[in-house]
C-alpha cells in the first residue's frame, strides 16, 4: 500500500514543554511576578528564568527548524507569561538558522499580543537584534514601526540595535545606525519608550561615550528628562 504524502510534523509536542514549565511553577513566585508585572493580563508560573532557559534549551536542541517555527507558534498562543518567554527562546534559535522574513513576520504579530516589557526586551534584545544583523533590510520593518499608536511597538522599533551596542556584537560602523534608530523617540513622553531610548545610549555609551556625549549635547532641548538622566549614567 502507499501512503499518502505528509508534511513533516514535529516530533516534540509542545503540550509537553508546557507541563515541564508547570511542574516548575511556585504560586508564590506568581503572586510576585504579577505584581511586579503589573502592566500585564497573563497567567503567571512563577518560574524563575534560568529554568525556563533550561528547559526550553533541553527541547531545542533536538528540534530543527520547523519544530521550532511549530512549537514557538504554539506556545505563545497560551495566554501565560512563561510559555510567551519559552516561545522567545524558541524564536532566538530560530532568529539565528531559520528564515528571517519568516521570523519577523511572526515577532511583529507577537508584539501585538505583548503588554510588558519583560517579553518585549528579550524579543528584541537579542532575538530580533541576531535576525538584524542577518539582513540589514530589517531596518525599514523597524522603521515603519517608529509611530506606531502602541508603545511596545515604538518601543520594539528601536530596542533590537541594542543588541548592536553590546559588548559581542558592536562594531565602530554601528554608532551612527543605534543612533539614528533612537533619534524620532527622545522627545516620546511615554515611560516605556523613553527608558528604553536610555537604556540604548547608556549602552552605547560604554562602547563610545564620546559619540552619547555628542548626541545628547546636540538634542538636549528635543528629549525628555528621562531620556537625558538615563542615558548619562555612564558618563558621570
């Protein structure tokens, strides 16, 4: 008899990952992370992130691509905090050996689901910074995104060339390009975009203090208070 053709299907559930994450979960823990969480509707575990690294590193290695596209899909359709973050880690592995238009098509539609920054950080830095350097052409999806009404978004536009500012990856070429992606927010009076756009220069600041030094003398009167004292950490 011949059978029919199937497409290939992951051979690991992710029903199984997520019972691995809830035998970690500790209700005390969750209470904590919900409150200090405080802008997010998930469920919470209550897992501390090393465990969710380790069990999500366990999975990973025995899936290929499509196993991971599959299973990181799944996850974060789950409406809790530590299946979203396994499925980031999912997504890093992914970001670093899959299809890269695939895998910011499928972080852009992710950030519309987010409501805290302990998903969109991580999203980000280092997952869509990895796919960034990859293909360049990335910097215009990140663009379109600079004015967009949600601020995770506004906030995601910028922060992958984070990971570019970091000690592993930075490159002297890449002063001018974290700076010009910070440039349209530091007047944002939004907190969650304005700590960010700090974040980024105190970054950057101890790669090249001299090049913050500069772009904060030349636009203090454009940003935010927050923008300045975050970003000045550094250079104190």
């Amino acid at each position: 008899m011949i059978f029919p053709h199937h497409s290939h299907m992951p051979t690991l559930s992710y029903e199984q990952i997520v019972r691995d994450l809830r035998k970690c979960s500790s209700t005390e823990k969750a209470k904590h992370m919900a409150k200090y969480l405080k802008t997010s509707d998930l469920e919470f575990y209550g897992l501390k992130l090393p465990d969710i690294h380790k069990i999500t590193k366990s999975y990973a290695k025995n899936m290929d691509i499509d196993e991971l596209r599959h299973n990181m899909i799944r996850l974060w359709e789950l409406p809790i905090f530590e299946t979203r973050r396994a499925a980031i880690n999912f997504m890093t592995k992914f970001a670093r050996k899959g299809n890269v238009e695939v895998a910011i098509r499928i972080a852009s539609t992710w950030i519309e689901d987010i409501d805290t920054w302990a998903l969109v950080d991580p999203l980000c830095s280092p997952c869509i910074g990895i796919m960034l350097l990859r293909n360049w052409n990335l910097t215009r999806t990140l663009e379109s995104w600079h004015n967009s009404p949600n601020y995770w978004r506004r906030r995601a536009s910028f922060l992958p060339y984070l990971y570019l500012a970091l000690k592993k990856a930075y490159k002297p070429e890449y002063t001018e390009i974290i700076l010009g992606a910070v440039l349209p927010h530091i007047s944002d009076e939004e907190f969650f975009v304005g700590k960010a756009v700090g974040w980024v220069l105190r970054e950057l600041s101890k790669r090249n203090p001299d090049a913050v030094r500069q772009f904060i003398r030349e636009y203090k009167n454009k940003m935010t208070k927050l923008v300045i004292r975050e970003g000045s950490k550094k250079l104190e």
